[in-house]
C-alpha cells in the first residue's frame, strides 16, 4: 500500500528522503503507483518524490509552505484517497516556530476535513472516512512536530543534531552570536526576520564545517552530513520511520 509524507518545504523533503532512506531503507523510485502521478508546482516551491521498500511505496511532498497544506491536499490528494482509497498511511511533519503542540495538533486535524479529523504529535491516529462508493475506509495519521520540545523549525532541529558533537557545537554557537549581531548591524535591509536569522545560522554553520562545499545547491548539503548518526533527529522521528 502508499503512504505519504506532507512537509513545508523542498528542504525538508529533502531531508526527510535522506533521512528515512539511511534508517528506513526507503530508496527513490522515477514511476509512480498508478493513478497517483503527482506534479505539483516547483515555481513555487512544491515537490513531489516516489520512494520504494520491496512492494510498499511512500511519496514525499513539500507543499510550498505551511499555509498551503490544506489547498496541496486537495489539490492533489482528495481525489485518489476518495476514489481509490491510494493511501493507508499519512503522515505531517509541520515547523514549531513560537506555536504551541495543542495549537498545532487543532490546525492539523481541522485542514484535512473531510478525510482527517484528528492528528496527534508523535502518535499514529487511526481516520475513517467514506470513499465514492460510500464505503467506510481507514487512514492512520502521523503530527511530526519540529523540534521535538522548544520553538523553532527545521533548521533549529538540524542546527541541534550538528551541535550533538562537542566540537560542533562551538561552532554552531560562535555562527549563531555572528548571524545575531549581522541582523541588529544591518536590519531591516538584510536578514528581516527571525526566519532569516535562522537560515543564515545553518548557513554560515555549514560554511565554517565544510567551506569547499559552501557552493553546492542545499539537497547537496544535506545530503553531506551523516544525519542517520543523530540522537536528536532518532527521538525527533522515532515514529515517522514507521511509516
């Protein structure tokens, strides 16, 4: 059967491939099962990856940012979960930011109607919902909430994950006080908002960690460093490579 993974953004699906394929034996796959053949916008930041494990399928998508999770599923998953019950397994990963976990959980169960209704972090739920025939079909659901226990977003998990090394972690320190004290110096034209802060944080980290990489495209980056060794990033997906 499919399942499936909604994100953010391309980043994160990124990620999420290299990370669920390292630990979960998830490997890409060009064709998609039939009748799910998913081609979602890339102008706007929309992605859209098939991966396989033996007969099991699961597809990745980056959604184009966390307000477009409701139109990206019913623009392009509504119609197969309704006419041919594509998927068993369902699956969010959304950014924390400065929301807390109930808040979340509600926004998550209320976007999805009329297929979900309830979403938990870090807690499969089982879904029941009727398909075109009127037949009752279940759908179990998966809230990934990043990070695990304070505010931020993906790039604070992976700014946490590369600072589990003590050696790291000064240099994640001593890029965060530098991107900290470049906003104040050059706000508002440059670094406009918290969002930004952090990019540059992972940024200037990656810099300083791997300079003769500093030019490669981000899924190049990402696919560098050995994310499948991180406690962090172990506890954070604990039940995502369940899927």
């Amino acid at each position: 059967m499919n399942r499936v993974i909604l994100c953010e953004g391309m980043t994160d699906a990124v990620l999420l491939s290299y990370y669920l394929g390292k630990v979960a034996g998830w490997d890409f796959c060009k064709k998609a099962p039939q009748g799910v053949d998913i081609k979602p916008d890339d102008r706007i930041g929309q992605s859209a990856n098939w991966y396989k494990k033996g007969d099991e399928r699961l597809l990745i998508c980056g959604v184009g940012g966390k307000d477009r999770m409701g139109s990206f599923f019913n623009d392009y998953l509504l119609h197969p979960m309704v006419v041919s019950n594509s998927f068993s397994r369902f699956a969010v990963v959304l950014d924390r930011d400065d929301r807390g976990t109930d808040s979340l959980e509600s926004h998550a169960s209320s976007i999805f109607n009329p297929i979900i209704t309830s979403m938990k972090n870090s807690d499969w739920v089982k879904n029941s919902y009727k398909d075109s025939y009127g037949e009752k079909q279940v759908l179990e659901t998966l809230l990934v909430i990043i990070p695990t226990e304070h505010q931020g977003a993906l790039e604070t998990l992976m700014l946490d994950s590369i600072a589990e090394d003590p050696y790291a972690s000064v240099i994640v320190d001593e890029a965060g006080r530098f991107v900290k004290s470049m906003r104040q110096e050059l706000s508002p034209k440059y670094l406009k908002t918290k969002r930004d802060e952090l990019k540059a944080h992972l940024g200037v980290t990656w810099a300083i960690q791997y300079p003769e990489k500093v030019f490669r495209l981000i899924d190049e980056q990402i696919r560098s460093v050995d994310w499948e060794k991180s406690d962090v990033l172990r506890a954070c997906f604990e039940q995502l490579v369940r899927i």
